[in-house]
C-alpha cells in the first residue's frame, strides 16, 4: 500500500505516535514538531501527506487550516476539550478524542474523514454553509445556478410597511427566479466595486441597500472596504464598532454562527424600514483582520439568512507584490477579491471625466484578468455632467466605450447632484430621506430593480445626532 507520511506536533496522556508506529502500516511519523510553527512549515516543503496536532489547538483557525489543507491530504485533530473539538469541526476537520484508537486514527490519516457516520470518538464536522444556497446571476461567467431550497428562506421574509405602489420591484435580477415582481427573491450578495478617486462607491452601495429595504427586502450592508471605510459615516452613525472585524474574527476560530452575526451588525431605520449594517474598519491599518476564508464565512451565512446582501470593497484588487518567498495568509485587495469572486452581482462605478473614465476601462480589464470567474461586472458611470464631456455625453461615452472594445457595454448613468448628496451626507441619511425625488436617488433605486413615483411619499429622516442604531438580537 501507497506509504502516508505524517508530521504532528503536541502530546496529551496518550502515545499516539507510538500507538501509530506500533501498528507496522503505510501511516508512518515523518516528523515530530516543536510546535505549530514548525509544523505549518514542515508542510510547506511538500514532504507530509497529512499532519496530526495533539492538545494545543486553539492556534488553529480558518486560515492556518487552509494553509495545511492545500499542501497535504489530511489534517487530524485530537483534543481533550469538547468544546474545542466542537469549534474544530466547524472549521472543517476531523477531531478525535484522547481515547481514539489508533486504527482508526491511521484510518483518519490515511484516508481522510472516516465514513460511515459518527463514532463514540469522533465529532462531525460543519455542514458546508456555502451549500445553504448556490451562487445565483444571470451575469456569472458560465452561466449561474438557481437554489435548490428556496423554501429555507421563506420565513426570512418581512415587511416593512412600505407602499406598494410607490416602490415595487421590476428587475429580474431583485426578483424571484420566475422573473415576476413581487416574487420571493433569491438570496444574493451584490458587490459594489469601481475606480479609484471616489467614484461614488459608497453613495451607490448604502442607497441601494436603503432602496431594497424600503421595498420590502431583508437586507444587510456590509463594509468590507479594506483602505477607506465610510459607510457609517453615510449613515450618520457615530459608533465605530467594526462590525466586520468582529463576524471575521468569529469565523476564523470557528464560532461564527447566526446569533454572532446579529451581535455585531447594527438595525438602521430607513422610513419605515430597516437595514442591517456590518459597519467597517475605523482604522485602515486592521486590514489584515479581514482574511479570505473567515470573510467567504460571513458573506454564506449573511447569504442564507438575508435577501439582499451589498458589500462596499475597495478599488484595488490585483493581487500583492510577489516578493520571491510564499505568499501570506492574508492580502491588503484579498478583502476585495474575496467579495467579488463570492459575489452574483457586481457593479463597477466609475467617472465621466477623461482620468476616471481611463481608469474605469482599465479596471474592468483588469478584473477579468484577475477573476476570471467572477460574475462579469455591471458598468455604471456616475456623476454624469455635460460641462466635463460636452453635448449628449451618454452617447459619446457610450461610443468611446465600444471603440475600446470592451466585452460589455455600460448599464447605467447616474446624473451629477452635489447638492442632494451633500445635504444627505451632512445630515447622515440616505438620498431617498434627504432628497426623495431626486433623479439621482430614482437611477439607484432602478438598479435594485425598484421603481420610484416622484412626490408619491417623502420619508422623514433622521439627523446624523439623532441616528439611534439598536444592535440587532435573535428574531
């Protein structure tokens, strides 16, 4: 039989490798570590099929075990601690206890999970949350897949009061899987991306989060923007808790569940509706607090429990310089890049103007080098203005863009009003509080697939002093 080379590390009141050598089969101890350190780069070099930690597991988390499941075949965990055995098998691995026998530890190392169901040693591991509900879009490169389970998410549903002839959905890609409006919508996470240079990233994310909660919609916005963080401030809230950073840090030990997510997200009053908030980072310096795997974990569970879920991320997304040594567990654009590969809608926001507009060809080119298989972005081009392009600047931007030869045309401009924006950024509201019927506020809420009627009900707002969030609590 094929020879399984193990590294470990760690000892409880059991020999395990002694038991294991004892035992004369293909499964052989490699190498003893000193600790965890050791072993993560005694796997690196390639040599271990599998690794097995003993006692001292609370270093492990969603990003350590990633490192060790990409570069061997097995990773087996033995803890003395329930709860620990518990928390590892959220994080994906199989984990015994000290009284495991050694055949079936060899087994584990050998051949991976052990089939066959639980044993009286053995916990579990976590279902797959990514499972819950499939990536869903007409717009995924390779087409999309509808979820399987729509019935899970029935009792997600809520209403919120609003008028169903002033706002109601329109858009197929907000709607159910039929197409008809008012169906029950798929879950689906919706990434708003763009240029650098302050295209309008953030004014485009939280009022189109405003305008989905207003028709109806669970929503929950997340700011997952890894260089300037603004959402909260959009929003006239004044706590910087960052939500993120404490759903992350849940995920990569393992702990991250439903009631963890509500914990940390924030119930905004919009009118008569309300929208979650996962507010972001108050320090651009805590980036490295937003690691791959434990944000793929938030963005599955936020996806079986919401609607709607719009993520703001940052404009940067090529991958870190390559320095000649092995890459880090975590990235400053690995936030960005996450969101965008996890996502089944992408907006692009980028300028009118000659820089913006450059820069906006070159970061959709780039986003396809860069993610392949990401869903192919929507184009929009916001603070459309006649006096930085001249006579009909829709059609002349329309025409520049396919004389670029880009692979998909621009799906929406939004017109130029610094005046609403201005006053609901000095008040902390959103444009459909402090500016109801302005066009800007009505080409947003077109995006989310969400027809306004001018003058039909102006929302009372509050101001950015008397903004009072309440943290959110099981339902």
């Amino acid at each position: 039989m094929e020879r399984c080379s193990v590294v470990t590390v760690g000892q409880l009141s059991t020999d395990h490798v002694a038991s294991l050598e004892g035992l004369h089969t293909e499964v052989t101890i490699s190498r003893r570590c000193a600790d965890l350190a050791e072993l993560l780069a005694a796997v690196r070099t390639g040599r271990a099929d599998a690794a097995l930690i003993i006692g001292d597991t609370d270093q492990l988390t969603e990003t350590t075990v990633a490192q060790l499941q990409e570069d061997t075949d097995a990773v087996v965990v033995i803890s003395d601690l329930p709860s620990e055995r518990t928390r590892l098998a959220q994080l994906g691995l199989t984990a015994f206890d000290d009284a495991v026998p050694a055949t079936q530890l060899a087994q584990a190392l050998h051949h991976g999970r052990p089939g066959g169901g639980d044993t009286p040693h053995t916990t579990s591991p976590a279902p797959d949350l990514g499972k819950v509900a499939e990536p869903l879009g007409p717009h995924r490169r390779g087409g999309g897949s509808e979820a399987s389970e729509q019935a899970e998410f029935a009792a997600l549903m809520e209403t919120n009061g609003f008028d169903a002839d002033a706002e109601r959905p329109v858009d197929a890609r907000f709607t159910g899987a039929d197409g008809h409006a008012g169906a029950k919508p798929a879950p689906a996470v919706t990434a708003v991306w763009g240029i650098s240079g302050a295209p309008g990233r953030t004014t485009v994310a939280v009022n189109l989060a405003a305008e989905l909660s207003l028709a109806g919609r669970k929503v929950l916005l997340i700011d997952a923007d890894s260089y300037a963080a603004s959402a909260a401030v959009h929003l006239g809230l004044l706590e910087e808790s960052a939500g993120i950073a404490q759903v992350c840090r849940a995920a990569e030990f393992g702990s991250l569940d439903e009631e963890a997510l509500l914990r940390a997200t924030l119930e905004v009053q919009i009118g008569g509706a309300g929208c979650d908030v996962l507010t972001g980072l108050p320090r651009s310096n805590r980036w490295t607090e937003l690691r791959p795997r434990a944000l793929q974990r938030v963005l599955e569970l936020s996806r079986a429990r919401y609607d709607h879920v719009v993520v703001d991320i940052g404009s940067e997304i090529s991958p870190d310089q390559d320095l000649g040594f092995d890459s880090p567990a975590v990235q400053r654009n690995s936030a960005a890049q996450t969101v965008l590969a996890a996502s089944d809608h992408v907006i692009a926001v980028g300028a009118p103007d000659p820089v913006g507009f450059v820069r906006l060809t070159k970061a959709v080119q780039l986003y396809a080098e860069v993610l392949p298989d990401a869903p192919v972005p929507e184009v929009v081009v916001n603070k459309l203005r006649k006096r930085v392009i001249g006579r009909s600047p829709r059609r002349q931007l329309t025409e520049t863009w396919g004389e670029l030869d880009q692979s998909q045309g621009i799906s929406a401009f939004l017109p130029w009003e610094p005046e609403s924006c201005d006053a609901a950024l000095r008040a902390g509201q959103v444009l459909a509080e402090a500016a109801a019927d302005s066009p800007l506020r009505q080409q947003i809420a077109a995006l989310a697939g969400v027809e306004v009627r001018r003058r039909r009900r102006r929302l009372s707002g509050h101001p950015v002093q008397g903004r009072r969030p309440r943290r959110r609590t099981r339902d």
